[in-house]
C-alpha cells in the first residue's frame, strides 16, 4: 500500500500545491490547517511521514514536533519541518526536538518530493543494518549481545545494553526519556522516567568513552551525537 503522508500546513495554496505534487508520486495524503489538528490527525491517521510547518495557528510546528516525539505511539513518525530563512534558530530548535530534515521556504515542489523520497530511503536502509554498530572505539554486536570498548570487553545489564542500543540507532536524535522507557522496559513498566537517569549514568561509569558522547537535552531526555557516526 501507498505510504500515508500528513501535511500540516495553513496556508492552503502551498498546501494544495504539496498535496498534489505528492499524490502525483502516488502517495496517499491527509491534511490539517492548525498545529492542535495536526497533532490529532496524527494519532488518529497513523501517516508514514508529517509535513510539518513551523509557524501554525493554536500550537506551533516545534510544540507539535516536541509532542509527536514524546508519544511512544507516535515517536518514531518521521517529520519534515518547513520554515522560512528568518526563523533558523527555530530550525535548530526542531531538528534539536527530533526532526528528521526541513525545507526552508520559499521551495519547490519537486525539491520537497525528492526530500521525501530520499528520507523513506534512508529509512528503509536502516532497517537492512546489521546487527552490529561501530561508534569510534565502541563496537556493539546485537546477535551476541556484546559491548566491546578500547579492545576491552563490558559486561552490561539487560537493560544498559537496550539503552545502548536505542541510542546507536538514532544517532543525532532526541529520545525522550518517555520513549526510552517504553522502548527499553517496555509498555507495562509504572516505574518513574528518573529510572532512564540513572541507568544513563551506569552506561556512562561502565564506557566513559559514552561521556561525552551522551548528551542531556533539557527537560526532553538524551541524545547520542553525530560526529561518529556508527556505522
């Protein structure tokens, strides 16, 4: 089946416009005019992928990106962001929050289509990974459940080498505590978010390689940078 992409726009020729360019690459589409509505539609819609504009009328794009992310239902949608030049601190904000790329306006059409498409492709890609990650000195093999660092091996709890592992899969990306605690202990853990602090804290003691490596994003939860990218 077609993918589903959600377009949450206000300004309704550039909505149109996106919209019919994308179902002219046989996409299916579903729109929403307000950030509140996008956010809905997005819970309700289940798209592939959100076309998100920054500046929307009852919540803005970087609130809406921040909720998306921090719904475990909805965390792992991918996200476009559209913005103007003028609001590229903004920008910062939003890929910061967990966008996956944006597009400054005014674009074109086809260059928003071809970002699309590149976007499902690097998504597609990650899924044929291997089960193993390189992240500098850090090897990590899934299969065998094996963290080697500087030559030397570490022995990790079950749920250390989980945290690990959702961080190696989405390097540059904000994981809120909330997501990680779902992903790592699952969805019937009632236990508090300071639990994913503190195991954050272990991995750090066990690979001070991680140290630096592991940042804290403000109120949201953690990040792994980029710089080495994992390969």
């Amino acid at each position: 089946m077609a993918k589903k992409i959600l377009i949450v726009e206000d300004e309704q020729d550039i909505l149109q416009l996106v919209r019919m360019y994308l179902e002219k690459e046989g996409y299916r589409t579903c729109t929403a005019t307000s950030g509140l509505a996008g956010l809905k539609q997005t819970k309700t819609e289940h798209p592939d992928l959100v076309i998100l504009d920054l500046m929307l009328a009852e919540m803005d794009g970087l609130e809406v990106c921040k909720r998306i992310r921090a719904d475990p239902k909805t965390a792992i949608i991918p996200i476009i962001m559209l913005t103007a030049k003028a609001e590229e601190s903004d920008t910062i904000i939003g890929l910061e929050l967990g966008a996956d790329d944006y597009v400054t306006k005014p674009f074109s059409p086809k260059a928003l289509v071809a970002r699309v498409k590149a976007l499902f492709r690097r998504l597609e890609r990650a899924k044929e990974e291997p089960a193993r990650f390189v992240y500098g000195k850090l090897v990590v093999d899934l299969e065998r459940h094996e963290v080697i660092a500087d030559g030397r091996e570490v022995p990790l709890t079950a749920k250390e080498f989980g945290l690990l592992e959702q961080l190696l899969r989405n390097p540059g990306r904000v994981l809120t505590r909330d997501v990680l605690l779902n992903a790592v202990w699952g969805y019937d853990y009632y236990g508090t978010t300071r639990t994913v602090d503190v195991h954050v804290r272990r991995l750090k003691q066990k690979v001070p390689l991680l140290n630096d490596a592991i940042v804290s994003v403000k109120s949201l939860g953690y990040k792994l940078k980029e710089h080495d990218h994992p390969t």
